[in-house]
C-alpha cells in the first residue's frame, strides 16, 4: 500500500494504492460527502480486487484532505477528480471510474470525458431521502461506458426497484441502507452483505474486455 498526494485547483487530493501483482485494470473509487476511504465497502474492494487482477485506488477529495466536514458543490468534485485522473491512468491499465454515494455521481458525470473504461456506482444515490421527484437518473443513464450499481435493498437515497430501465447492471445487497449496513435481526449478517459487493465487482470486473 502507498499514498500520492495529488494537487489539484480544489486543493491537495490524496491517493491510496492497493497494487495488484498482475495488474490488467485499475479500479478508482471516491467516498460519499459524508463518509471516506475507510467505508466497509471500499475497504473490502482494495482487501479483495488485488487478488482478482485489479490495482484499487481509493481517492480522498481535496475537501476531505483539507479536513473538512461538508463536501463542495458537484462542480467541485468534478474538478477534483479530473485532476487526480492523470495518476490514476499513469499505470498505462484501463480505469474503472468509481466510487460510492456522492463519488458514484462524479463517476457517471465524467466517464467520457475522462476515457474510463467502465463505472462502478455504490450506492448512488437516485435522490435525496423523502424526495423521489429530484431524481438523478439522468446522470446513471448517461455514463456512456459499462455500469455497475450496488444498492442496499433499504437504501433511503433510492431502493433497487425504484432504478428506471437503462443499461447498466445493478445488484442489490438484501437489507443494506445506504452504507451497505445490516440490521441484526437480518437473515444475513454484516460480513455476508459486504461479500455481496465484493463478489459482484469481482465477477462484473472480470467480465469487462
């Protein structure tokens, strides 16, 4: 494991790389605006892809080095991310775009312009708690690259049977809200519903050309 930190005109990002030892992809992933890189899920990804033929980078915001507690307009983040995409691409592999929550939406918004090779959208969030009519579906329908949503069943920010029709793949963690957490009366426990995220993008990676 090692950290690059990035500057960007959002301020210092900082990269946290999991090398794969035969490396054939790259898989980026962002925090949410209210969470970081120590989610379970993220850890989970940069524990398991390596072994699967997957480098994982798990990219801080420059709001996040910074210390701060509220993430910036969207704008911002795209700014951010753009910067920091030149180090993720250096290794010369295809980058899956990725990231979870707010990082999800920066994911879908730039994957063209930015040549990723796929996005992996954890729990993106379809809108906000309580308000089905703000969707963002639009931004998940216009990645233009293949797209992996994994979605807690009892996400407040947009259950699975709510996604519209597109073409993008979604699988849902049975029970998870948005942190992909489990209540203890589930019939799955914590490390079962996390498995499910892991499982999912190892297959779905390795299905990607």
């Amino acid at each position: 494991m090692t950290t690059e930190i990035i500057g960007t005109d959002a301020g210092d990002a900082r990269v946290t790389w999991h090398p794969a030892k035969r490396p054939r992809l790259v898989l980026a992933v962002s925090h949410g605006a209210g969470g970081g890189i120590e989610a379970r899920d993220l850890r989970a990804l940069a524990e398991v892809l390596p072994g699967h033929g997957v480098t994982v980078a798990r990219v801080e915001q420059p709001w996040r080095v910074a210390g701060k507690k509220l993430a910036p307009a969207p704008k911002t983040l795209d700014v951010g991310w753009r910067a920091i995409w030149p180090a993720l691409a250096e290794p010369g592999l295809p980058v899956i775009s990725g990231g979870r929550s707010a990082g999800a939406r920066v994911a879908c918004r730039t994957a063209v312009e930015l040549g990723a090779h796929a996005v992996l959208a954890l729990s993106f969030p379809l809108h906000p708690p309580g308000r089905p009519e703000k969707s963002r579906a639009d931004e998940l329908l216009g990645s233009g690259v293949p797209t992996l949503v994994v979605q807690g069943g009892n996400d407040p920010f947009g259950k699975p049977e709510e996604f519209p029709p597109g073409d993008f793949e979604l699988t849902e963690v049975p029970y998870g809200d948005h942190g992909f957490a489990v209540p203890k009366r589930a019939p799955l426990d914590q490390d079962e519903a996390v498995a499910i995220v892991t499982d999912a993008v190892v297959k779905w990676s390795g299905s990607l050309g």
